[in-house]
C-alpha cells in the first residue's frame, strides 16, 4: 500500500509538474508573439514619422528659400508692380530696344 501510494504521489507530482511547465511554455508564446506585434507596429510608426520628417524638411526648404527672396527683393529696392501693361506685337513686325 505505501509503494501505491507513493507511486500516485510521485504521478500526481509528474502530471503537476507538465501541466505547469504547458502553461508556462504558452504564457511565453503568447508574450512573444505580443512582443513582436507590437515591434512590427513600432516600427510602422517610426516608417511613417520618418517620412512625415522628410515632408516637413522640404517644406521647411521651399519656406526659407522664399523667405530668402523677399528679403532680397526688399533689401534690393524692387517694388511690388501695381498693374502690368502687355505690348501686342502683329505677326512681322520686329521691335528693338533703343538706346
């Protein structure tokens, strides 16, 4: 009867010890695979700031750029033109600046 009983126990032990160990290996998968998803998400995000960057540096770049010229059109005496007059010329005649 003690050897019996002793074989239920250690079984009992055994089967504890699987169940455990099944549940520990399934806690891992499934911090794992957490894990992962939300890298690949992580990364989708840093894809996406990292073009967002890229448009805001060229607008930045195009922003200056005409920033740079009014200041040079401004530091150079040009004003702004207030109406703009168009000289029509007929088919065959030629027009020369004189001096």
């Amino acid at each position: 009867m003690t050897k019996t009983l002793n074989i239920k126990i250690a079984t009992n032990c055994f089967t504890s010890l699987i169940l455990i160990l099944v549940g520990f290996y399934i806690f891992q998968v499934g911090s794992i695979t957490r894990e992962k998803c939300l890298a690949k998400s992580h990364k989708n995000i840093i894809f996406s700031l990292v073009e967002y960057n890229k448009s805001l540096s060229v607008n930045f770049s195009k922003a200056s750029s005409l920033n740079n010229i009014d200041n040079h059109l401004s530091s150079n005496s040009f004003v702004k033109p207030v109406s703009v007059n168009y000289i029509e010329v007929l088919n065959g005649s030629v027009v020369a600046r004189s001096q």
